[in-house]
C-alpha cells in the first residue's frame, strides 16, 4: 500500500524534510519513504520537500509508521498538522500536534492504534485523530 504524508505547519518551509529525517532513520521503513518535492523557492538552495510517499505493507509496517508519526508530533511546537492519505484516497486521518502532546501513555498508543485503522481503511473509534 503506498500513502502520502504531507506537514502543514505554519511558518515552517522544512517540517515535511525533518519528518522524512526522522523517518528513514528506521530500519523497518529502509528504503520505503521517498520525499516529494516542489521546485525550489527563489533564494534557495534546493527543491522543498512538499509531501512523503511510504511504500507499506498492512501490518507491522504500518504500526511503526504511526508510532513514528505520533512521537515526532510530539517533539513539534506550534500547530502542526499531519495528513496521511493513501494512494487514491480510500483513506486519510489528520493528526495535530496540540491533541498529542498532552496525552498520557495509553492515550497515545490508542492514538497510534487509531491511525493505524485509518490508515487500513478500518472505521476509527470515535473523536478521530
């Protein structure tokens, strides 16, 4: 299953590229994640990385994924949004970083649970993501 991540975070041009640093640094998404990038922004020296394109088996793989999404989130400061669409947008989930940070252990492995339904094409348990 291929999905597409994108970052929205306002004031920030490089959130989508630390989160693809983040995400290649795990073994079990090597050689899975690949950025998709715009034409570079006049006065810049490379292609702004817009969205990432993880190729994912149901599964394991997509619990490491959400994890992953979930922890990185709550490193993040300010309204960060991320939105996880798969290819041809059977399913998408929108996570934001204000509801992560202030969830306790069981809360954010419900929320990392929750993601992964989503992401499967499972109905997510209500209050979404």
């Amino acid at each position: 299953m291929d999905i597409e991540i994108s970052v929205s975070e306002p004031g920030s041009v490089d959130a989508a590229n630390d989160l693809y640093e983040w995400l290649v640094e795990e073994p079990e998404l090597a050689g899975r994640v690949r950025s998709l990038g715009a034409p570079p922004v006049p006065g810049t020296l490379g292609p702004l990385t817009e969205a990432l394109r993880i190729a994912l088996e149901p599964g394991g793989a997509v619990m490491v994924l959400a994890t992953l999404v979930v922890a990185w989130l709550r490193y993040r400061t300010g309204k960060v949004t991320i939105t996880i669409v798969t290819k041809g947008g059977e399913s998408r989930v929108d996570v934001l970083a204000e509801r992560v940070k202030a969830l306790d252990a069981a809360g954010t492995q419900a929320l990392v649970s929750e993601v992964v339904r989503a992401v499967e094409g499972q109905m997510p348990d209500e209050g979404g993501a």
